[in-house]
RNA sequence: CGGGGCGUAGCACAGCUUGGUAGUGCGCUCGGUUUGGGACCGAGAGGUCGGAGGUUCGAAUCCUCUCGCCCCGACCA
C-alpha cells in the first residue's frame, strides 16, 4: 500500500505543493473564485510567525494599529506610478445601502494611501516624527491566476509605515526591518536561509523611491520573494501633503518608508523544508512540536501505559507545544502517518515494551523511516526531546542552506546562463537596463531577484551587455 | 480574455457511445474482533445526476440554452 498519496516532487513539484496544503489540512479552496479557507493547522502556523514577527516589530519601536478595509478610490488615484501599479488588481464597491455610492470605494489592495491621508493629520511638527506604526489586516489584489499561500486574492499579511523628518532616518529604518526582523525571522524562526538586496527598477513597488528584499530559494530551485521593505521617498508624502514644521519653522515633508510579509511564506516554508511524506516543520513554527502515541492491546495495558505517559509528560506544559493522541478507534501506523503529514518534529511512541524497559521510541520527522527512530530512556526524556528539538531546528536550516549553495551558480555569458538559470540562482555581473531585462524575461523566465548588499570589490563583465561594471545581480525565476 | 477539460453521495470516480430499477472505492454511523508503520468482518445511512427548457411512453444518458469550477497562457506580496 503506498504510504501516502502525495505526489512525489521529482514527478510533479506543483502538484505536490497542492498535495501538501491538502495532506496536511493546511488550506482549501473556497466559493470565492481565488480565496482560500485558511484552515486550523495552517492558520495556527501564522499565527506562530506573527507571534515572532509581532514581537520583533514591537521590540524595534513600532505600534500596532488598523486602518479600513475600504479605500476612497480618489486616495489610490493620487500617487501617479502606484495607481498605474495596482489599478488593474483592485476591487471596487459602488453599491452600498441599496445604493450606488457617490464615489466608489476600492477594497485596499496595500493601505500606503488611506493611512498616508491619515498622516497627514497626525503629522505638524518634528516633534510627531518619527511616526511608527504596524497594522495586521488582510488584503485583496485580484490575480489572474492564484495559489493556495503563493499567491491568493485575499491574503494576510503586516504593513508597517512610518514616516521621517530625513531621507537617512527612512532609509535606516527600510533597512532594519529587512534585516533585524524580517532576515531575522525567516532564518531563524523558519529556518529559510534569504538573499538580501536591492530589487530593480524593474521590480521594485509601485511608487517606491527604492524596494528591499528577502529571497528565499525553494527545493524546485525557483525564487520566493518573502519579504520586501520600501523606501518610499517623498513620493506619498508629496501626493498626500505628509509635511512637518522642522525646528527651524520650515515646512518639509516627510520621508516615509513601508513594510510587509504576508501568509505568503506559509508557501516558503513548505516549499522550502517539506519532503515527499508530507510537511516538515521547523519546531519553532511547529503547532504541535510533540505528539505522544500510546500504543495498548487491553484495558490493562492501557492503564500502564497512559500512567508512564502522565509521567514522562509532567513537566511538558510549559516546554513544549505537545499533544497526546489518545484515539482509539486508529492504529498506532495510521496515527504514525497522520502527524508526519502534518509536520510534526518529533514523535514519542510508547507501549507495553517501554514501560516494561523504561524507553520510548523517538522519532524525527526530519529524518525520515528507521533512521530518525531511536530508542531512549524515560528517565531525562524531556531534556532529550528539548535538545532534539533544537537540532531540528538548526538540521533544516542548514539543509536549506546547504541546499541554496549547491544550486547558486554563476555566469558569463548569456549562454551560459540560459544552461543555468532553470537550475537555480545565477549571480551575474549585469549592468543591464531595464530593458534588457524584459529580454531576458521573456527569453528565459527568469528575472533579477536582488542586487545583492555584497557586491564585489573588483569589476567585471556584463553577461549580457558585455559592458564592464561593478555591479552583480542574482538572477532567478520565481513565484 | 484566449486554448483545453470537468460538473453524478462528504471525497475520488464509473455509468452516457447504443435512453428503461443510479453504481463502485474511500469516508461516515452501529456492532464485534483488532492496535509497535495507513487493521478486518458484518450491518446501515447518505443522490432533486450543476440549472432551465426541449425530444420521448420513459432522460444522468439525446438536443438547445445557461451557470459554475479546474488546468494551460498573458499580471503579481
């Protein structure tokens, strides 16, 4: 009998990401054309990488705040280059009460232009600045074609705004959410090694002086942009009069700055870690880190059992996230299965020959079948099970890195990046125009994922232009 | 919006060509036997066959219209 019916990745990576989601009861598809129904065991993953990436944000300076669902359509219309971008993917209301509205309302699509407003009147003088503030909210942005986590109609995700008396303070802050909690907590909370940089013209956020980003490498050796933090000049400032009086009584505006991960890397971290048997998931974002399976024939025997289970679990409640499963119309083997799909890192098995020994059998979803089984004493299990956990967490994290190298390639020459590209990151020197890009682009799927922040001392030669430049990209394609 | 496919039990599907009692597997309920890698036996519940119209003595099946969904391509956290 096939021991589950996912597809296995080499056969048909897309399908198996959908087997997944489904295996592991993480989303399902709803009556809503493109919005998925984030079910309990994926939800719970979210709410464990909001939890890490709510404390960062918080412990960085920031407040939580919501802005409306809705969004005067005038508002979105103001910033020239951010209506051209996200015109075509916004939903309107135009009836409400039974009647048509005077001016429509658009469903936000990203909120830099009702809470830009709302600045405005929060902003007079140097003394408000700097203005610091997070919302949790779900989004909506009508996609041709959609993806359960990838991409969805509707999504959840943090925004974060601020605003700034200088352009150096907004730039400092773009760059500390990339790298002080987003890097931050995609690497060591999910366990996804990223790439940072700059993105280009090309890619950067519709009326963004710059963009940020986080890229993560997924098993199929296609880009995940995880993360992106905007540099947003004046731009919406000048577009939605955000002005402060400086001490020296000149008016100015203000320098602000936008930031978002949404439930986007639910995607990332499936595709990132989990295998053909189902979901794998770094402890730290693990639901369940535990689950203990009592294995009896009698009543007898389940007695004894569940007695060395309370036991061994005593001192669990404020160590792990566990969970006893105690059913027992299921076999132990169905039970077995059933957690691995769901990703579960660590399985404690423990029947009659356990008490009788004073073991239990101990199992690594990390490692799969009798390799990552084990037998170990009852006495120090939760210290055992601590440290295990740990070198979970840290086993596929460096898997995933190690993984990003040995598909981290380099290029000379176009040709020589066409044979790679498909494989993997290609890191180029390019100095290319945006252009060039969308050459590339169509020629090969790929696009420019980052300019790296380490960029070489020495120069080199364009692959493309073969112009020389200092300048690298890593190139990619991607979700 | 173009190209392809599919709507029959909770899910996956067969039945349609050639019209005649609506089926199979999984799941579900009940009873019993089981339980160290997806247990088994028995009994049972569950359907306006996507919708509307038409042809016919009779339509899941044939005809017309309609609605919805999925996949592939053009947009994107």
């Amino acid at each position: 009998m096939a021991k589950t019916n996912i597809t296995p990745r080499e056969k048909d990576y897309s399908q198996w990401y959908l087997d997944i989601v489904d295996a592991a009861e993480m989303a399902e598809a709803s009556g809503v054309r493109g919005c998925m129904v984030i079910k309990p065991h994926g939800y719970a993953i979210w709410e464990l990488i909001q939890a890490a990436m709510d404390k960062r944000i918080k412990e960085t300076g920031h407040v939580n705040a919501y802005f409306p669902l809705l969004i005067p359509k005038s508002y979105l219309m103001k910033e020239a280059e951010h209506v051209e971008g996200f015109a075509p993917q916004v939903a309107e209301v135009t009836r409400a009460g039974g009647e048509e509205l005077a001016e429509p309302y658009v469903i936000r699509p990203t909120s830099e232009t009702i809470i830009g407003a709302t600045y405005a009147k929060w902003i007079k003088s140097w003394r408000d600045l700097p203005v610091l503030v997070n919302q949790w909210a779900n989004v909506m942005r009508w996609e041709m074609r959609t993806r359960p986590f990838l991409r969805t109609s509707e999504f959840l995700w943090q925004e974060g705004h601020t605003a700034h008396a200088t352009e150096e303070e907004a730039e400092r802050e773009t760059l500390m959410i990339l790298h002080d909690v987003y890097t931050d907590v995609v690497e060591r909370v999910m366990a996804i090694p990223v790439l940072r940089g700059l993105k280009t013209e090309n890619e950067k956020f519709a009326g963004a002086l710059r963009t940020y980003a986080i890229e993560a490498m997924m098993q199929d050796g296609k880009a995940l942009q995880a993360g992106t933090s905007h540099n947003l000049g004046q731009n919406f400032a000048r577009s939605f009069e955000i002005k402060y009086t400086t001490p020296d009584n000149r008016e100015e505006f203000c320098w602000t700055t936008s930031w978002g991960v949404s439930t986007r890397l639910i995607g990332a971290l499936i595709m990132a870690h989990s295998d053909d048997d189902g979901l794998v998931l770094p402890p730290q974002v693990a639901p369940i880190q535990v689950v203990v399976i009592p294995i009896f024939k009698s009543d007898e025997e389940r007695a004894q059992v569940m007695e060395a289970v309370d036991r061994i679990t005593a001192d669990w409640r404020d160590r792990f996230r566990w969970k006893l499963d105690a059913r027992d119309h299921l076999s132990p083997g169905f039970k077995f299965n059933e957690w691995e799909v769901k990703g579960v890192p660590v399985r404690v098995e423990i029947g009659m020959k356990d008490v009788a020994k004073g073991t239990v059998a101990l199992a690594r979803r990390d490692v799969p079948g009798r390799e990552g089984k084990s037998f170990v004493e009852q006495a120090g299990l939760t210290e055992r099970i601590a440290a295990v956990l740990e070198e979970i967490q840290k086993a596929l994290f460096d898997r995933a890195q190690r993984f990003r190298e040995e598909h981290m390639f380099e290029a000379d020459t176009y040709e020589d990046f066409k044979t790679k590209v498909g494989r993997g990151f290609v890191r180029v020197f390019f100095d290319g125009t945006g252009e060039d890009e969308d050459k590339i682009k169509s020629d090969t799927k790929a696009t420019v994922r980052v300019l790296p922040f380490d960029q070489p001392e020495a120069e080199g030669v364009c692959f493309y232009t073969n112009r020389k430049t200092k300048r690298q990209a890593i190139f990619a394609r991607s979700y």
